[in-house]
C-alpha cells in the first residue's frame, strides 16, 4: 500500500474528539451527581461542628449519597436535642444553686455576729441539704445517660420493683402521718436496668408522699395487659394547673406555691422518671384527680404478646 493510500492522522481527529468530549461530559456527570453532594455534605458536617446547630442536609435523592445526608440530618437533630437539653439543665442548675450560695453567704455572717447562732446554723444545714440534693439528683441524671451497656440490662420481674420501692418508702409516709396502699397484682417481666426503674418508681411515689394530706392515703394502683405493666400514683394534695401537667416533668418546672419542691428536694425527681421511662421505651404522663395527682407509668413487657 502506497504512502498515498495511509489513512491520515486527521482523519481520526474527529473521533478523537469525539472520545475526549464523551470523556469529559461523563467526568462532569460524575462530579455533578456524586462528588458535589459529598461535598456539600462535608461542608454541612464542617458547619455542624463550627456550632451551627441547626445546619441539615437537603436532599431527595434514595440512593446511598441520599442516605447519608438523611443519617446526618438524624444524627445532628438527635445532638441538636441532647445539647440544647444539656445548656437548659445547667442553666437551671446554677439558678437553682444560686439562690442557697448566697443564702449560706448570708446565714455565715449571721453566725458570727448574732447572739442565737442556733437559727443561723439551722438555715446553713437546710441549705446545705438542698444542695447536696439537688447534686445527688444530677448524679442520677447523668447515670440515666450514661451508655445502658454499662448499666445493665436484665429481665426484672416489675412485682419486684414495687414491692422494694413501697417497703422503702412506708418509712417517709409513715412519717407524714400517711400510707401507702398498693392494689393489683403485676405477673410479668420486663427488660432494663433495675436500679433506674427502681428509680423512676421510687422518685414518683415520693413526690406523692411529699404533698400528701396528713392522715391520708397515696393509692398505688398496679395491672398490666398483653403489653405493657401499669403502675399508677395517686395521692390526695392539691395538684397542679392543667397548663402546666404536661410540664412538670421538665427540669426545675416551677409550679405553684401549693406544689413547689418543698422538703429540700431539688425538683429533679420527675424528670429523671422521665428520663428512665424513655430509656426503656416506656411512658409517663400526669392528671388531676381532684383532688391530688394521678401519675401513670407504662413499661413494656418482655416477650409481650401482641393481640392478632
């Protein structure tokens, strides 16, 4: 074949061309639906660390880049709550250890010049016994967050629970001038920690004793279904206002004068119950019962049967 008949280099130029384009236009495609969604969710991930808590991804897509912007966008809603949560407590926290700091201030200078130390003695160990309260409290709160592998989970049978938290807290009623009547019967078990159960239970009879009448009685009313085990409190006080039952198991909540934490109790107790309950995917809520307050635990049985 003569030099004449060789295709010329040019001749392929367009194919080359061709090759290049394809080349690049895919190498665009790539960029456009997979390297910029990451970077974009690299860059949210960067802001959400920076402190911008409410950064979250946007995204439609159902593949795994979109699963992932969904997984962060789950995870920074989960840390948005827990760190709000957290600013909230300690915020209340100093609030609360303000006001007995500045009363033992207060009460130390009346015990050196004052002719009846006894009073000012008397007023520094109240204080004192609130905060040692209120410090025992945030103990247990930070024990409820803590990683439940560490706590222990075990099948606890829930008769078992109340039988120790009402034997435990006869002694305080009694002191009261009240009782504690327990009627039901609980048959079943359930998976958790028995300490933090134990806790939550204790801490919502408590509070009934705390604002009982004299002379009267804290009903603990017991049963369970196919799913769940029903302990309710109900004590014969004053109550709370209807705007604040949903409330009160917040952190420091105050309530009226009538219900305030009185007893140098640090108004924790309700909602470390709280925060047990949802640990172990139970529930609590509260009621007026007029008079007193109802308050209704629910915890889930282990190995419960669920109705066809």
């Amino acid at each position: 074949m003569g030099l004449e008949n060789r295709p010329q280099i040019w001749t392929f130029l367009p194919y080359y061309f061709l090759v290049i384009g394809a080349t690049g236009a895919l190498c665009w495609l790539a960029s456009a639906g997979v390297v910029s969604p990451i970077r974009k969710i690299a860059a949210s991930i960067a802001q959400f660390g920076q402190g911008d808590l409410s950064v979250r991804v946007k995204t439609r897509r159902q593949d795994e880049i979109g699963q992932l912007g969904r997984s962060f966008n789950q995870m920074a809603e989960r840390l948005e709550r827990l760190i709000v949560s957290e600013r909230r407590l300690l915020g209340d926290i100093s609030h609360e250890l303000r006001s007995p700091l500045a009363r033992l201030k207060f009460a130390i200078k009346l015990a050196r010049t004052s002719t009846d130390p006894k009073t000012a003695l008397d007023r520094i160990e109240s204080d004192i016994d609130r905060i040692t309260s209120l410090v025992a409290d945030i103990v247990e709160i930070t024990f409820i967050e803590d990683d439940p592998a560490v706590q222990g989970t075990t099948v606890v049978r829930a008769a078992d629970i109340i039988n120790e938290v009402v034997r435990d807290c006869a002694v305080e009623a009694e002191v009261r001038s009240c009782r504690v009547a327990v009627k039901g019967q609980l048959t079943g078990e359930v998976l958790g920690s028995h300490e933090l159960l134990r806790r939550a239970v204790e801490n919502v009879l408590r509070n009934g004793i705390r604002y009982a009448p004299d002379h009267s009685t804290i009903d603990v009313s017991i049963g369970e279904d196919s799913r769940s085990a029903h302990i309710t409190v109900r004590d014969y006080g004053p109550g709370v206002p209807e705007d604040a039952l949903a409330r009160i198991f917040e952190p420091f909540f105050p309530v009226e004068e009538a219900r305030d934490a009185t007893g140098g109790r640090s108004g924790l107790g309700l909602s470390i119950a709280k925060r047990a309950m949802q640990m172990h995917h139970g529930s609590i809520c509260a009621e007026n019962a007029s008079p007193g307050l109802r308050v209704k635990i629910a915890i889930p049985l282990f190995n419960a049967t669920v109705p066809n």
